[in-house]
C-alpha cells in the first residue's frame, strides 16, 4: 500500500493527537496516533504504549513529546524513543505527508531508529 489518508489537517491544532485505524498492505489493522507538535509539524507513531499497551493518543502532546496517560511514560514523537520510564522500548514512526488539507500516513514502512 502506499500513504493513507489519516486525517486532515484541520482535526488537530498544535500539542493534539489523533487516533486513526489504518490498513497495512498484508491487510491487518494498524492503530497510529497523528501528532501535530508544538511548532505545527505533523508525526505518526503506534497509538499503542510499548509499556502498558494503552492509546498514546489519550495521552498529552508537549511540545515534541506524548505522555501516556496510564504510566507517564514519555516518547517523542519524531524518534518514536522513550524519554522517560516506564517505557525502554521505542514504538514504530511512520512516514507522514502533508497533501493540501490532506494528512497522509503509511503504515507499511517505518522510519527512524524504531
């Protein structure tokens, strides 16, 4: 598959974060969680915690990092790496474009050191 349509880019102002399902080419259901960081950039990463397997995107956007609501751990959005414990393990980044008011992630390839 190539890049999704996951959202646009007038569901999210700065320091939010959006849950989306989105469809992987072998077909499984991918949950990624659209960020748009405190200076407007667009990332993508698993909506689903390495530590505690809860939805990122419930969580709070600072600047370039989410919070997961249920154990404070910290990732930052652009790497997908942990930067406060709990969480050791990164969660995957995936590749995010920008098309006019469109905000296109795709799920088939990852990015970064995740």
């Amino acid at each position: 598959m190539t890049a999704q349509l996951a959202c646009t880019t007038g569901d999210l102002g700065p320091e939010e974060a959006l849950r989306v399902e989105l469809s992987a080419a072998d077909g499984a259901t991918v949950e990624v969680a659209v960020v748009r960081d405190g200076d407007g950039a667009w990332h993508a990463i698993s909506d689903v915690c390495s530590h505690g397997a809860v939805s990122l995107s419930d969580g709070e956007v600072e600047g370039c990092f989410v919070e997961c609501w249920l154990h404070g751990s910290q990732f930052d959005v652009r790497t997908g790496q942990p930067t406060a414990l709990p969480a050791m393990r990164p969660v995957p980044v995936y590749p995010v474009t920008v098309d006019g008011e469109k905000v296109l992630v795709d799920v088939d390839r990852t990015i970064g050191s995740s």
